[in-house]
C-alpha cells in the first residue's frame, strides 16, 4: 500500500504507451506531450495499450523512481477519460483502486461534510442558535 500525501498530484496519461520506455522516456513525455514538472514529485501513471501493464514515474529526493506492475489476468479499469485531454488527474484513493483492479468510475463515493459559510467559527457538532 502507498501512503500519498494530499499534496502530492497523480496523473493518468490518455494515450496508451509502449512499456519498454525507461525512466528517460517517460520523462520526455511528461515534459513534452504533458507539459508537467517531472521533477515536482507528482506521480506520472502510463499504462499498456492492453491495459494490463503500468508503470508509475515520479522524482524523489536526487533521483527518479519507476514502479511497475504486471497484471496476470485482467485489465486494469481505466477512468473515462475525454480523447482531447493528454492526462486526467485522479486521487490516491483512486489510484490503490485501479491498482487493485477496482473499476472506481462505477463506485460512488459518499458526499462529504464541508464547513459552511454562514458558520464560520461553529464546530460541526454545535447546535444552530435558537431563534
């Protein structure tokens, strides 16, 4: 299991690529077709044109790290992802979820409690003021 800090980006590339690409191919398609840092620490996830393949590039303290994963049996489920778009930007739950082979585009996720503007020192269990 990776733990990914909340600051750390993720993104998917929309074109399938050729797994036998290193480190340096991969970062030219990071910097050239995706017009990212690679050198931010974001994570760069590629995957195979059969879907069974993926390779994770990001930068880590003085030198690149390159995570593979072959699967098996199966493919992994891709988000939908708009043909225009070079990449598509997912979060680290989603990711352990492709990884594990979920198809996250069918799970749905619980809506969040956000802060309200109307209560901006309240506390989430406080009780409204009486009229």
């Amino acid at each position: 299991m990776l733990t990914i800090p909340r600051s750390v980006r993720i993104f998917i590339g929309s074109t399938p690529i050729d797994m036998r690409k290193s480190i340096d191919g991969l970062l030219a398609i990071v910097q050239d077709e995706l017009a990212k840092d690679a050198y931010s620490g974001h994570l760069f996830v590629f995957v195979s044109r059969r879907c069974d393949r993926v390779k994770i590039l990001t930068w880590d303290k003085g030198g690149f790290v390159l995570v593979y994963k072959r699967l098996e049996r199966g493919q992994f489920k891709l988000p939908h992802m708009d043909p225009s778009t070079m990449a598509v930007e997912i979060d680290a739950t989603q990711l352990a979820m492709l990884l594990d082979g979920i198809d996250f585009g069918r799970v749905r996720r619980p809506e969040h409690w956000q802060p309200h503007a109307d209560r901006p020192d309240g506390h989430p269990m406080d009780k409204p003021a009486p009229p």
